[in-house]
C-alpha cells in the first residue's frame, strides 16, 4: 500500500512538473527569470596566477649524505624563478613525521639548521612558494636531501 502511495505521488509530481519545465525551457512561463538573475551576478573570472606553482628547488649544500660537524648546518638551494617565500623543513625521519624544523616563511635561499644531535641522519627539504598562491595553500614540490652529523 505504500509503496503504491509512493508511486502515485512521483507520477503526479512528474505530471505536475514536466509542463512546467517545458515553458521554461522555451522562454516562457517566467519570463526569462534565469538569465535575468544571473546577469545579477556575473562569472567569476579565473585567476590562473593562482594555480601555477613555482618548480622545484635545487639543493646546493650539504651534498646529499655529507657529514656536518658540529650542532647546525647551513641549508642552501638555488633561488626558484616566481617564489618569493621557501618552505623548510628538517627531520630526523625519511617521511618527515619527526620534525625538528618547520619553517613556513624563509625569505632567502638558505637557512640554519640548529640544535642538531652529533650522530645522528637528518632529512630536510624546501619548496617554494608565491605570495599569490597562499590564498590556494598551493606551493611548489619538495626537493629533499639528507646529512649526518659527526660522533663527538
């Protein structure tokens, strides 16, 4: 019985409607209410400076599995052709869970890795990013290295 109900009230909705969509489809029925709505409201225009991404960075220093004496390191890359900002980070882990540094808004191309543990593999990486592109959360790929600091 309900589903009998059911079905009687999607076949008069059907009913109902279909006529009511064809006026529209044609011009007729609300006298061109769309279009005139949407002119209210223009087209977002697209702002493709927002989704190019700056390329990956080149790592200078240190070569990758170089020793590094002492407690810091200087991490140096080549500058990225539209990047105004770099995004550094160090860790102790290949998959960056263990950050020892998290540096979202470096200014230059390179930066000072402190507080290091002798002994111990270190991972870092940068991407660049664009001012524009903060808005997206968008940025360049990472390019990523690894060092070790000597035994004391």
């Amino acid at each position: 019985m309900k589903l009998l109900i059911s079905v009687l009230a999607f076949v008069a909705t059907i009913a109902l409607t279909t006529s009511a969509l064809a006026e529209e489809g044609h011009g007729g029925g609300h006298g061109n209410l769309a279009e005139k709505m949407n002119s209210l409201f223009p087209k977002k225009e697209a702002q493709n400076e927002k989704r190019d991404t700056p390329s990956k960075p080149e790592l200078v220093a240190p070569e990758f599995y170089s020793k590094v004496s002492g407690d810091r390191a200087t991490l140096q890359w080549k500058a990225v052709t539209g990047a105004e900002e770099y995004h550094v980070q160090v860790a102790t882990d290949p998959n960056f869970k263990w950050l020892v540094t998290n540096e979202h808004h470096v200014s230059g191309t390179s930066f000072e890795a402190t507080g290091l543990e002798a002994g111990k593999q270190y991972y870092w990486r940068v991407a660049a990013f664009k001012g524009t592109n903060w808005s997206t959360f968008r940025k360049g790929f990472f390019a990523s290295s690894m060092f070790t600091t000597s035994v004391k």
